[in-house]
C-alpha cells in the first residue's frame, strides 16, 4: 500500500486551491497524526507530512480535520431534514423507509451538489406485506403480495434508483397494539438472496433475538436496529455468536433511551420503562457485540418524531462510549464503519475521494465531546 505520506506525485501541481496546514487527520479509521492536507475544485488532492502551497491556507495547529459524520438510520420527510445535520458535520443521511419514491429520488438529486444539504441516500419503501409495518405511515406503499412476486418488486425498486434494500421483519406488540402481519422467514432469505444477486446491500428490521438469529442464517448485510425488548434480556451468548457469523453489521439506534421521556404521556413513560432496554442494558449488548467482532454504524432512526436528524446523533455516540469503545472506536462508527457496511463514497477521506470534512477545534480522540467544536465544514470543497 502507498503510504499517505508519499501520494504526491510528480504529476501534481505544485500549487493547490486549499491547503490545511499542520492539522490533525482521522480519515474514518485511523489516526494519521498532523499532517497537510490540499485541496483541488471538490477534491482532497494530496495529503502530507511535507509542506504544501496553497491560493489560500488555514492554520490546522491544535485543529482537527475528519470526515463528514454518517447518520445510517433515518426518515427523511421534510426537506428540512435534509438540512438539520449539517452545521454539526452530518454530512450523509441513509433513508431507511419512505413512502414517497420519487420525493426521495428529486431529495438526492438536490442534496447530491448542495452545500448546507447532507447528502441522502435511499431504500426507497421498505419490503413488507400489505397491512404490516410501516404501512401505518405509508398506506399507499408498494408490498409484497399475491399479485407483486419478490423478484418484480426488487427490480421495482431498482427500477427507483435505490441505494440499497431495506426489509421489514416487525411482529411484536407495541404500545398496546397488537402485532402486525410480517414477512416470513421464507420470503426474507428469498428476498435477501435475490437483492444481493442484483448487486445491492440487504438491512434488515428486526428488533427481537430470535429473529435476528433466524435472519442471520441468511447472510443480510446488516440490521437496522439492536434488539430492543427486556424479555429477551439477558442476551444469550448465541445471540452474539450468530451475528458475528453471519459478518453482518449493525446500525445500533440505541440513543434514544438517553433521551429525556419529560413530556411523554404517562402510558407511553410506563409502557417504555416496562418492556424496552434502558441505556445500561442497551451499552452492555452494544460492547458485547463490539467484542465479538460486529461492525457497529452511527444511526438514530427517527422513532416516530422522537429522534431529531441534529444533535440527537450525539446520544447515539454516548452509548458507545458507555459501552466502552475508544474514542477512536467512536469516531470509525461515525464515519468509515458507513463507508465499510454500505459501500458507498461517505465516511472517509483520502487522496481523490470528495472534499466533504469538518474541521474542529480540538481533537475527538482526546475528548469525543470535541465533535461538537465544529469551526468549519466543506461539502465537495465548498463551505459556506
């Protein structure tokens, strides 16, 4: 591999429209000390531990520079919330539902080139049968059914230009209401299989063990969600074997139960306290999993309005770190864990990747609280 510190060839120019000077780097994995760092139009052009000469230049002493944050679990129904993220440095936003397709196809053509938009990325609707989750939401959703074949709404949603497939497995009581009709296990391992022959990542809802060990046998790509329930706490050592297994990864949305329930009705307080995973319970399954080898992603879902797209992030990240992972650990979950899971341009930087990347006023590696010291952000190499 080349190293970082020699990818400036003879053919670049000597010049360079930006140069970040002295700044700390994590390129979405590692920590790659100071560094200099130049940029051409809309992308990194060279990054260096030998000085470059830039038309402008900003001092990077004590600074850090690192990608844009990746929020993997989203809901994006305003234009707004495409928006919300991005003074913070959420630079990527993964839609996993709408019920809108061609709202989501024009939402990622505008927030493809737009500065002070996160770029969206997409599943079109979610794979489920006709009354079952999220159909509540989206009541005129494509499903699968006795008319509509697994494969015909696979190629539909190819067909919508999704980024990935997003699968529904949803059959518990909820809030007092019973459960809805889902998918079976069948027709998931079909849908999976058939999705991932096309080419494209398989993220699978599910929220109880003993779905996300039948669905494992199936080798998706990754989960939407941790297990959610106290009836299946403690979680069995197979839990977390199987998982690891399976190599699929997982986007956690484990933030909201950090989340201040001031203000919720009191059925709803007691119903969440009663049946779901508090903080501490949801941090032991997050390390347990860490330790197992399971790639964790940053996403906050949005929980049925409960989760904003801003700085609920943050909580999806105090988890971690009550789980126990380094900061270092924390920041990969944030950024190139995305890039990893989904194989898309998101989460990372390096010499001719896009120039999308927040500089802070001090280093997340000393104190993960830094992220919130945004001084400076640039999408494709343009900022405000």
């Amino acid at each position: 591999a080349v190293s970082i510190y020699t990818l400036i060839g003879c053919s670049n120019p000597d010049k360079y429209d930006l140069v970040i000077r002295n700044v700390g780097f994590f390129d979405g994995q590692q920590d790659m000390g100071v560094v200099h760092i130049a940029i051409n139009d809309d992308t990194i052009a060279a990054i260096s531990k030998a000085d470059l000469i830039g038309d402008s230049v900003i001092n990077g002493t004590d600074k850090y520079l690192m990608p844009g944050l990746v929020n993997a679990h989203v809901h994006a129904s305003k234009i707004e919330h495409l928006q919300a993220g991005y003074p913070l440095g959420i630079l990527a936003i993964l839609n996993m539902h709408t019920g809108l397709e061609d709202r989501e196809i024009e939402w990622k053509r505008i927030a493809r080139d737009s500065v002070g938009f996160s770029t969206l990325y997409g599943s079109g609707h979610a794979a489920t049968v006709p009354g079952g989750h999220p159909t509540q939401f989206s009541p005129g959703m494509e499903t699968i059914n006795d008319s509509l074949s697994i494969k015909e709404w696979v190629d539909h949603r190819i067909e919508k230009d999704v980024d990935y497939i997003k699968i529904i497995r949803e059959h518990h009581e909820w809030m007092g209401y019973p459960a809805l009709p889902t998918l079976p296990y069948k027709q998931i391992k079909q849908l999976t299989a058939y999705a991932q022959s096309k080419g494209y990542k398989v993220i699978v809802h599910a929220t109880t063990i003993e779905e996300m060990v039948r669905i494992a046998a199936f080798k998706p790509d990754g989960f939407a969600h941790m297990p959610d329930y106290k009836e299946d706490y403690p979680v069995p050592e197979s839990f977390y074997n199987a998982l690891a297994e399976s190599k699929a990864f997982m986007v956690t949305t484990g933030g909201i139960s950090l989340k201040s329930m001031d203000g919720a009705p009191p059925f709803i307080r007691q119903w969440i306290m009663t049946n779901l995973l508090d903080a501490v319970q949801r941090a032991e399954i997050i390390g347990k999993l860490h330790e197992h080898g399971v790639l964790l992603v940053a996403g906050t879902d949005a929980q049925e309005g409960q989760m904003n797209f801003s700085d609920d992030y943050y909580l999806e990240l105090e988890l971690y770190k009550m789980a126990g992972l380094s900061n270092k650990e924390i920041l990969a979950t944030a950024t190139g864990n995305a890039a990893k899971a989904f194989n898309l341009p998101i989460g990372e930087l390096h010499v001719g990747s896009k120039a999308d990347m927040v500089l802070l006023g001090g280093s997340p590696l000393d104190d993960i609280d830094n992220l919130k010291r945004v001084e400076q952000v640039w999408k494709n190499g343009k900022t405000k």
